[in-house]
C-alpha cells in the first residue's frame, strides 16, 4: 500500500497520499527497530519513492533504490525485485535528466526478466508493450 500511496502522490502532488504513506514507513521502520530482518528491502524503497517526491534528495532515492533493488535480487524476492525495477524506471523517465531515459529502459528491462522468471506474464506482456512503444508514452 505505501508503494501505491508515494505513487499517487508524486503523480497528483496532494499531501494526503504522502501522509498515509509516511504512516506505512513509519511502521516499517518500527518493526525494523524491534528487529524484524524480513523488512529492510521495503523500508529502502519506501524511503526512495519518500526522497523522490523531493529534487534534492534525488541521490538518496537513486541510492535507495538500488539498495532495494540489490537485496531483493540477491534475496530470490523476484516480485519485489521486478516492482522496484519498475518504479526505479518510472522515477528516471520523470525526474531524471535527458540521459537517464537509458538507465530508465535498462530497469524496465531489469523488471521484465524478474517478472518473466516469477511467471507474471500478463504483466510481461504488459510492459514490453510500454517498452515497445516508447518510453516516454505512459
């Protein structure tokens, strides 16, 4: 839900959607303080799509996202791995200069291989059409 919430806010701008999102992280990041090891992957996103919301803090997101992205590729979370691609992808093509739309496409194509192998191919489908088309028409 959290990933839904940053997502509509960085595509709306409203306030509501980054509070209730900040509520999830702030939950993640209680469990993560009692020592739940099962949550820092989400924790790393969630504070990426958080920093992405804000052109100063574009860094951290791309370091925040890479992060996610790595554990959850080495941890074997193939759907994980794939979303956080995919919203690594979209958080290039909005707010990355003219050549990030490279390093866009390589992490959609990064999300079509964890999706393919996790056996989601209607979402498969779904993205090689967006790739196919152009990764500017979203």
């Amino acid at each position: 839900r959290g990933v839904a919430l940053y997502a509509m806010a960085r595509r709306t701008k409203k306030r509501l959607y980054k509070s209730h999102a900040r509520k999830i992280l702030g939950t993640i990041q209680g469990w993560i303080k009692k020592g739940n090891p099962n949550v820092h992957h989400y924790d790393w996103l969630l504070r990426a799509e958080e920093a992405a919301l804000d052109k100063k803090n574009h860094a951290t997101a791309d370091e925040m996202y890479n992060k996610a992205i790595v554990y959850t590729a080495r941890a074997g979370h193939l759907h994980h791995a794939a979303l956080f691609n995919e919203r690594y992808s979209d958080f290039l093509l909005q707010n990355g200069p003219y050549y990030a739309e490279d390093k866009a496409q390589y992490r959609l194509e990064q999300a079509i291989h964890y999706y393919q192998e996790w056996g989601a191919e209607a979402k498969v489908e779904l993205l090689k059409k967006k790739l196919s088309e152009g990764m500017n028409a979203r």
